[in-house]
C-alpha cells in the first residue's frame, strides 16, 4: 500500500499547482526541489532555429556531409603477430577486475592483455564489476563472443576462461571479504612496464597468482615496445567482438535505418520519406547525445530553463560537490566564450542543421539521457522528424533483451555506431573516445563540435542563419575525421595513429603521407 502512495506523489505534484494554486507556495517551500524544475526548458535560440526550420541545404553541402572520407594513406598495420611469438610456458595467472561503465571497461581489457603479455603469464578473462550507476551484472560472457576473442589472441596471449582448481579459491568474494597477499590494490595510474615487472611479477612467482584491482587506465601509454602497442589494438580493434544476439539486435536497427520503407512501420513513414534523394538515401547519422543533470550542473552554464532551473542546478552543485566546482567562478557569457558548455539538444540540432543535413535525414540517438527531458529533444526532433532510437524502432519482445541492461544496451549502440555513415557525439567521455579511436582505425566519418567556435556563436543573439551556416561549416572542415596523430599521454584507443596505423602499401612505394606531413 505504502509504495502505491509513493508512486502516485510525483503526479500529483504536477497536479496540485493547477488544480489547487493556494497549496502550491507552501508546498513549493517544503519541497523546493521536487517542485522546481517544472518549468519546460525554452528554446534558446529562437532566432537560428526559425533560420534552420526553413533550411535550404545546397547541393555542395550535402554531398560534402554525406561522402565517406578520402583514403588518408593510412591503414591498420598488417604485421600484428610477426614479432608475438607465445611464450613457450606461462609464468603463472593474472585476473583483474574491471569498473566502469561498458567503454571503459573496454580499455580495461586491452590493457589486461597487454600486461599478460608483458609478463608472460596466463590471463583469466577480465572480470566486468557492477557499476553503481549502470547496475549491469553482464559478464564479460554476456557481451563479447569469448572463443573469438580467445582465438584471434592465441598466437600471442594465453587465455583462460576459468581457473584451474587449483586456484579455484581466488574470486572476487575472496578479495571482497579480507586483505589478500595476492591483491595489488595499489598500481599507479599509468603504470610502467617495469613497474609491472618489479612489482607484479613477484607475487605471482611467490603464490602463483595475483588479482589487479581496480585495474582502470593502469597502464602506461607512453614508452611501451610497438608490439605491445599493436597487441592492445589488436585486442581493442580486432579480437573484440560483441555476441551474435547484440550483433543481431544492432543488424535490425541498422537495417530499419537504412531500409526505413520496408520496417514494419512502413505507413507511418511513407509520407515523411516522400522526397528522399539522391545521396543519403540509406544512410544515417549516430548522434552520442549525453545531457544530464550531472553534467549540467557541474558545468555551470546556463540553459535556458529560467530561474527555477538555475536554482534546482546550483543546488545540485552544493549537494553533490559541496559547491566546490571551478567553473561556478565564471558568468555562462565567459564559460560559453571559452567552450565550456555542454550542447543541448537544442544546440547540437543547429549545428548538424548548418553542417547539411535537412529534414530527411534518419538521425539515431545513441544512449541519450536527457536532463530536462521530452521539452529538450522536442525541439532536435522539430529539426529531424526522422530522429529514431530503440524504442522508436524495435518491439518489446525485441527490447527486452536490453531493457534495465546498460552494458548490453551500451553495446547495442557502439555496434549502431561503428556502422552509421556519421557519428557525432555531442559531449566528451569514454564512448566518445572509444567510438572517436575505433572509427579513426577505419577511416569512418566521425564529427567533433568545435565547443569554442559554437560557444562564441550562441552567444551572438542577433546571428543571421545564412552567417551562423557559414562560420559552421567553415569551423567544421577539419573536424569530421581527419586523422590526428596521438601526442604524448593521449590514448592509443582513441588516437589509434601512429602507433597501430601504417602507410599504405602505395604510399609506401612513393614515400607519401604528405597529408600528414603538412
Ligand atoms: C617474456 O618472454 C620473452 C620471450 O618470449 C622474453 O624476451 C621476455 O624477457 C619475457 N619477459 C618476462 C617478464 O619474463
Ligand atoms: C522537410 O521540409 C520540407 C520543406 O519545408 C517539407 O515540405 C517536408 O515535409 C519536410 N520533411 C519532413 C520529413 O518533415
Ligand atoms: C552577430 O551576428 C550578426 C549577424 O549575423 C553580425 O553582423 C555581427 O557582426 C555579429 N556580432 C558579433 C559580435 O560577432
């Protein structure tokens, strides 16, 4: 009984004012917070959004959105497992244990493979923490296909599913449940190889066995021999493959997107498809769309939901980070000057519009969570009336393989991703940087918003469109996938070049890569 109350308090909240508007004051003092983010967030740039709503998208434009990239004279290296000879015996067993959220579990992985190499010893397959936030318990069993992952690395890593009985003892409960002499608990972010082999190694000659946990960006990006490099992109880019039932559920998305009139919901699209030419007939984008209160709060701008919004934000700041956040120091004038707001919805729609891509476009939203909810992709929905995502185009019965599963759910969507024409993401974070790496190594399209050059534009409010189209696509040209080589400290696994990238065989013979040079 009691939780049926419960569930109903929330509508009746949003009731209350309307019906009864003298109990609305004292209530909104008892529960400011529950109260204060009722007003929907407006449009922010009303005058640019009437500009895109009535865009004209040349036939340039177009073209130029839609083209795959050229040939950057650069290829995944081919000579992965020349110099990778397997040990000849295993010096004993290595198991980790792996936070975070899917992706950067992901880098986890690759690193783990790269240690056990390092070490000649056996490596257990990683073991996938529940995340507090994403609550997923999928093993890594559940998610990658195991045997392809254990075959594609057998000539260079060994690999086991299990423990032998010997060592059946060491699982997480054992390590969750007392201090162990074989738990590192202490590697330092971005551990050396040597740090490995002076400070690892020992335990596991001493017992036979050590379990690394945490293990997350444990391992150094620097420094590292190239076989070790080309081991990690092996593993990131080839020995990783997601089980046939994601595949499959990501090859029913893909294929509604691509073949939107021969989906089950053929009626209801036929008239918005009507029109649909030339080039991006059968392709679609993936935008990695990530706005949530976390991140709008500690951002500190503001966005365009009034005082309550502002209110209900700083609050939030002073409970989570007790007000410590840097950026509160600053106006949203001089934070958007500098980049440093998130894009909404609202923001992310305007640019994709000024990029090229018009009303027909099939927009996929990957992993959206919204703060401020329907009001805020109301108006990037007005922009793409194609827009779809799981729910708009997979049944129940589909879905419930996914539903309440985030990894899964996750997983679906890297797959939707690598295989999208487009992907754009509109906020920093591991599956933008794992998406950002993975579609460099195979030279696919992917945009990255120049946040600055956006910041200054938003906050010109009387911008014409036909002038805000312009500094768009002109601060756009070098962004949509152009190789960029990793600098010291960056990822491997987002900037996979040069370290797993080599010339081409053609511009081997003519000593090429002038692109690259310039
Ligand atoms: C691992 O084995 C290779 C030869 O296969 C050897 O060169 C290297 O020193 C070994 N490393 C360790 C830490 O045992
Ligand atoms: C796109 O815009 C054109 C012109 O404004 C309109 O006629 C058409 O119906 C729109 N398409 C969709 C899918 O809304
Ligand atoms: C704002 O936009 C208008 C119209 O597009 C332009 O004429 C003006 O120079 C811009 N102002 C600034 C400060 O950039």
């Amino acid at each position: 009984m009691k939780s049926k109350i419960f569930a109903f308090c929330p509508l009746l909240f949003l009731l209350l004012p309307n019906f009864f508007p003298s109990l609305f004051s004292p209530l909104s003092r008892a529960f400011p917070s529950l109260l204060s983010e009722w007003n929907a967030p407006k449009p922010m740039h009303l005058n640019l959004l009437n500009g895109a709503m009535q865009r004209v998208i040349f036939d340039d434009y177009r073209s130029r959105v839609w083209s795959p990239l050229p040939d950057q004279g650069l290829k995944p290296c081919q000579d992965f497992s020349k110099s990778q000879n397997l040990p000849k015996r295993s010096r004993g067993y290595i198991q980790v244990f792996l936070d975070g959220g899917l992706n950067q579990q992901r880098m986890g992985i690759c690193d783990a493979v790269a240690v056990a190499k390092i070490l000649n010893v056996t490596l257990l397959i990683p073991y996938l923490e529940v995340n507090p936030v994403w609550k997923d318990s999928s093993s890594f069993t559940d998610i990658f296909d195991v045997d392809h992952f254990i075959n594609a690395l057998k000539d260079e890593v060994y690999i086991i599913k299990e423990l032998p009985a010997e060592y059946s003892w060491s699982t997480r409960e054992y390590y969750a449940t007392g201090i162990r002499a074989t738990r590192i608990k202490n590697a330092p972010v971005h551990a050396s190889p040597s740090w490995y082999i002076e400070d690892v190694l020992p335990v596991i000659e001493s017992y036979g066995i050590a379990a690394i946990a945490p293990f997350s960006h444990r391992l150094a990006f620097d420094d590292l021999h190239p076989d070790i490099q080309h081991l990690r992109c092996k593993v990131n880019f080839e020995a990783l493959a997601f089980v046939p039932q994601i595949t499959a559920l990501a090859g029913a998305l893909i294929d509604r997107l691509r073949n939107p009139l021969s989906a089950k919901r053929k009626g209801e699209h036929m008239n918005k498809l009507e029109g649909m030419n030339g080039i991006e007939a059968g392709k679609y984008i993936v935008l990695h769309l990530r706005f949530d209160k976390d991140m709008a709060a500690h951002s500190a701008c503001d966005f365009g939901g009034g005082e309550a919004e502002k209110r209900a934000l700083a609050k939030y700041r002073q409970v989570i980070w007790q007000g410590r956040v840097l950026n509160s120091q600053f106006k949203d004038d001089e934070l958007r000057n500098q980049g440093r707001c998130p894009l909404t919805p609202e923001d992310i729609g305007l640019l994709l519009a000024a990029l090229g891509f018009d009303n027909n476009t099939r927009l996929y939203l990957a992993s959206h969570k919204v703060y401020g909810g329907e009001a805020r992709i109301s108006v990037l929905q007005k922009l793409f009336p194609l827009m779809e995502d799981k729910k708009s185009l997979l049944s129940a019965d589909e879905r419930a393989l996914i539903d309440g599963k985030a990894s899964l759910s996750a997983a679906v969507d890297y797959h939707v991703s690598m295989q999208s024409d487009v992907f754009i993401s509109a906020s920093p974070g591991n599956m933008h940087n794992a998406l950002l790496g993975h579609r460099a190594y195979k030279n696919l399209k992917t945009i990255r918003p120049n946040m600055v050059l956006l910041g200054k534009l938003f906050l010109n409010q009387s911008m014409e469109w036909s002038d805000f189209q312009q500094a768009v696509a002109d601060g756009h040209k070098n962004r949509q996938g152009q190789i960029r080589l990793r600098k010291k400290k960056q990822s491997i696994y987002t900037y996979p070049a040069p370290d797993c990238m080599c010339k081409g065989r053609l511009q081997r013979l003519f000593g090429g890569l002038t692109s690259l040079v310039q």
